[in-house]
C-alpha cells in the first residue's frame, strides 16, 4: 500500500501499530464486512478474530468479509486469517466454544483473497 495515499487517520494508526476496524452489517442477509485499517501482525490479528467471534454469537452464520484494502499486514498474521477463513474455525484461545465462522479474506483494493 502506498503510504501517500493513506488519511491522517490511517497513518497515525500505522505508526502507532493501533488497528482501526470498522464493522459494516448488511441487513438483508446475514453478511458483515470488518474494514481493517493500520498495520496487522500477530500481536493484534486476536482483535480481529475477537471482533469476528462476536459477531458470530450476535448473527449466526453470518458471511464475515475482512477487508485488508486500508491496511498492511504481515506475512504470519495473514497466514493465520488465512488458516482461519480455510478451517473456518477461530483459535481457540478467542473462541473455545468452536463455533464455525464463515470468514473471508478481502483486499478492496485488489481482489479478494
């Protein structure tokens, strides 16, 4: 991602290592897109599977989209999401029920994942 085209925002997020998520719910149909912004590594991807165990109590089979197009990621957080979305199961440590998730990997920027 180039860094030029990032908001204040974005960048503060970035520099701080804090992630910016926004939770979009489609009410028609049970699908929900988290929109990540900062940067993703394995010291934080857990908000994002908490975020997505949450929604998973509150909308039961809900599609869950993450969008990673504000975002960077690192190669081992992005193989965890990955493990994820591919098992579609959350790690255990976020969700010891192992309630299945039907999680997605998306990049808007590019093309999903």
């Amino acid at each position: 991602m180039d860094p030029r085209a990032l908001s204040a925002d974005e960048k503060d997020a970035t520099i701080s290592g804090k992630l910016q998520l926004v939770v979009k719910v489609e009410p028609d149909y049970p699908a929900v897109c988290i929109i990540v912004g900062g940067r993703v590594s394995t010291r934080n991807i857990l908000v994002i599977f908490a975020v997505a165990r949450r929604i998973n109590a509150a909308v039961a089979g809900a599609a869950i989209s993450v969008d990673l197009g504000h975002a960077s990621i690192t190669d081992d957080a992005l193989e965890q999401l990955r493990d994820v979305a591919k098992n579609g199961l959350l790690p255990l440590s976020v969700d010891p029920a192992r309630i299945p998730c039907r999680l997605r990997i998306e990049d808007s920027s590019h093309h999903p994942t």
